[in-house]
C-alpha cells in the first residue's frame, strides 16, 4: 500500500521520536536501574504495537467508512474550510477531553476497568508500555477519534497528524525520562505526573486521568504531583494482583474474569 507524503512523515516521525526517547532514558533515566528490555518488552513491541495495531487499524477504518456511508456526513464538510492547524487543534483538544472522562470511568466503573487493566499491568513504565492496552479500549477510543474527522470533512492529512501527536505524546508520557517541566506541567502532560498514575502508592490512586493536555487534572482536581520520586522501578504496576503473561492470555483475561463475576453474581 503506498503511503501519501503525510502519512510518510507521521510513520518517520513516531519512529524518529521512539528513538529519542530511547537514548534520553539511556542519557537521564528517571528510574536507572531500569533496563531496555523489561519484562513483556516483545510482547508490547510485536505483538500490541505491531500486529494488534495493523489489525485495528484496518478495522477502524472501515468502520468510520461504513459510519460515513450510513449518515453521509462528511459531505456537508463542516470544517473543511478551516485552516489545517485548527483542524488539528480542534480534534486533539475535544478528543482529550473526551479520553480524560473515560480514562476517570475505566477507574471507576468494573466493567471498563477490566479492559484498561492489560494497560496498568506492565511492571515497569517506559516509552513502549503505553501500548499495552486491551483491543476492545482501542476499538472503542480510537473509533471515537478519528470517526469525527471523517464525519465533519476535516482535511485528508488531519487524520495521520493526529495519529502521530497521539502516538508520539503516549511514548512521551510513559517514558523512562527524568523530566521537569515545571509550570507548564499544569498545561501540558508529561512523565513527572503520568508515572504516578502507574505507581502503587495508594495515594496516588485516582489521579492523573490526562494524555496530553494536564489541564484537564488540575481543572477537574485529580491532579498529583508530589516533591518525592518514585524510586523503584517496581513501584509499577498492578501490585500483588496477578496478570498473565503473553497477548492472547492477556486480552483472554478481561473476558475470563466477566465470565467469573457473572458466575458468582448468578451464585448470590
């Protein structure tokens, strides 16, 4: 399939940008004894990255396709008049909100939790965890971010530009780097606050909700941003609760564990 130049540059520019960050948690790690590869590091790369994102890639667009057929939207071309940068800002900003609420109800609610869980389970946060995340959470908030584009006539090459700010802002945040932003922490989101929306420390449950925009955390009073460092590189994760290792029993364990809860719900 050949690649239009935008998204040539969006492809060279998440990989210019995961390489990056590679040599800055090399260069200043916030957690040194972290290596390169972590345990699940293949399996993130091949199999979340890789296979799982080309499959759903090729999904979703026809997914949006068939949505677009149906309600004929995207021929009114209700923003296709606007300059390209205001394309852009216009789904980063509403698409941020929008994962902010529903990364607060994936904490919240137990059903959602079990697919955003593949996503808390890696044991040690760096620019390739944020992958890991459960097929069913990427149909549905990747459907919900690019289904707007198409529908409101938004420029060709608004949709690969906002997959790599996506893709590269995701690295960016869950990257190994010691980072401090200091006041633009409060508008934008980095590392220094989105690890500890990771960690086990128990007081930093239920915060840190934002991707990119840290706005929303401060705005909606979830924020959390101590003085003190995470010093461990296991304070990550999901603690004493097991996970399994490996793609196919890791997206199984969303289903199995539904399947239990029905079971005993029924039992009550």
């Amino acid at each position: 399939m050949q690649l239009t130049p935008v998204e040539a540059w969006s492809f060279g520019a998440t990989a210019a940008a995961a390489a990056v960050l590679v040599l800055l948690e090399r260069r200043f790690p916030y957690n040194p004894e972290q290596g390169i590869f972590r345990p699940g590091f293949f399996t993130d790369f091949v199999w979340y990255n890789a296979i799982q994102s080309l499959v759903l890639g090729v999904l979703i667009g026809r997914l949006v396709a068939a949505l677009d057929g149906l309600s004929g939207l995207s021929r009114l071309a209700l923003v296709s008049g606007w300059p390209l940068p205001a394309q852009v800002g216009l789904f980063v900003v509403t698409h941020d909100l929008y994962i902010y609420g529903m990364h607060r109800l994936q904490h919240g609610v137990p059903f959602l939790w079990r697919f955003h869980e593949a996503h808390h389970s890696v044991p040690e946060v760096d620019w390739l965890s944020g992958v890991r995340s459960h097929p069913v959470e990427i149909l549905v908030n990747q459907t919900i971010e690019f289904a707007p584009i198409v529908l409101l006539g938004a420029a060709p090459a608004v949709a690969p530009i906002k997959g790599a700010i996506s893709a590269i802002w995701g690295m960016y945040i869950h990257s190994n780097v010691d980072v401090r932003t200091g006041p633009f922490q409060r508008l934008v989101n980095g590392p220094e606050m989105h690890r500890w929306h990771h960690a086990t420390a128990p007081e930093a449950r239920g915060r840190n909700f934002a991707t990119k925009l840290a706005v929303w955390d401060w705005l909606f009073g979830t924020a959390y941003l101590p003085d003190r460092r995470l010093r461990k590189a296991s304070a990550y994760g999901l603690g004493e609760e097991g996970f399994p290792n490996g793609y196919l029993a890791q997206v199984g364990h969303a289903f199995r564990r539904l399947k239990l809860e029905r079971e005993a719900a029924r039992a009550a």
